[in-house]
C-alpha cells in the first residue's frame, strides 16, 4: 500500500512566484529596497497575509497601520493610506525598514510618523446635501409686469 507524504508541520508552506511577487512589490512600495530586510519582512506579511491576495495584503498592513496610529479597526483602509504617505515622509523605508509589520516598533518611529501624519478625513454621518424641491423660484409681482420704454 502507498504511503501517503505529509510535508512537516514545522515548514513554512510554499508559495507561489506570483505570491511572492505581490509581496515584494508592496513592500518597495513603502521603500524598502535591502533584500535582506526584503526576506524578513516577506516572511512577517506570509504570516499577516497567508493567502498573499492583494485584498488580504491591504487588509493585513491596514489592521497593522490602525492599531500603530490608534485607530479602530474600521479605519483600516484610511489607516494604511495615512500611515503609508507618512512612512514615506519619514524616510523609515531607510532608516527603520525592520520596524514595518514588526510587533514592537521604536519609540522614535513611532513619533517621526506622528509627526507627518495626515489628518484623517471625518466619517460621513446622514445625507451628504439635505433634501430640496427643485421647483423654480417664484417672481415677484413687480417683477413680472413687462417693461415699458421711457419715452425721451
């Protein structure tokens, strides 16, 4: 009878070249450019992101950017906006690339991007533009007597 292979629980699951493509190409885009720090912070966003979609890849940094900035879970998206112009305005690409995704980042990261953070647009509550008939204006009597010439 055939034995059936299992691969050991210990190994990481293999992905894809595209997977890994995707990845990569999200992480230079916050300008991490070392392919030492590349490797490392590809396997943090595998653990993050185990389906390594696009989605979950947002998904993952935007939860990680929410709870760094302090901010719901809701946010997430806006997070990961706010949080990715202010990593570049702070050049942390450069000089704390392993703080990205990481459990614990540094105290003086964390108040760079404090520091050019972007205000976070309000919720939208209710209609945007109350209701409105959009009937024409009445005229005034006066104004709707026709005109008479002067005589010269």
């Amino acid at each position: 009878m055939d034995r059936l292979k299992t691969p050991s629980r210990s190994r990481p699951r293999s992905f894809s070249a595209d997977a890994e493509r995707r990845i990569r190409s999200f992480l230079r885009g916050f300008g991490v450019a070392d392919e030492a720090v590349l490797k490392e912070l590809v396997k943090r966003l595998r653990r993050m992101a185990p389906s390594a979609s696009t989605a979950e890849i947002d998904a993952a940094a935007g939860l990680w950017f929410a709870d760094f900035l302090g901010r719901p879970e809701s946010e997430a998206d806006k997070a990961l906006a706010v949080g990715r112009v202010a990593w570049l305005t702070a050049r942390a690409g450069k000089r704390w690339p392993l703080a990205l995704f990481a459990d614990a980042p540094p105290a003086t990261l964390a108040e760079a991007i404090r520091r050019g953070l972007l205000a976070l647009p309000p919720s939208i509550l209710g209609d945007a533009m109350p209701a409105a008939t959009l009937a024409p204006p009445r005229l005034r009597a006066a104004a709707a007597k026709p005109l008479r010439a002067r005589p010269a």
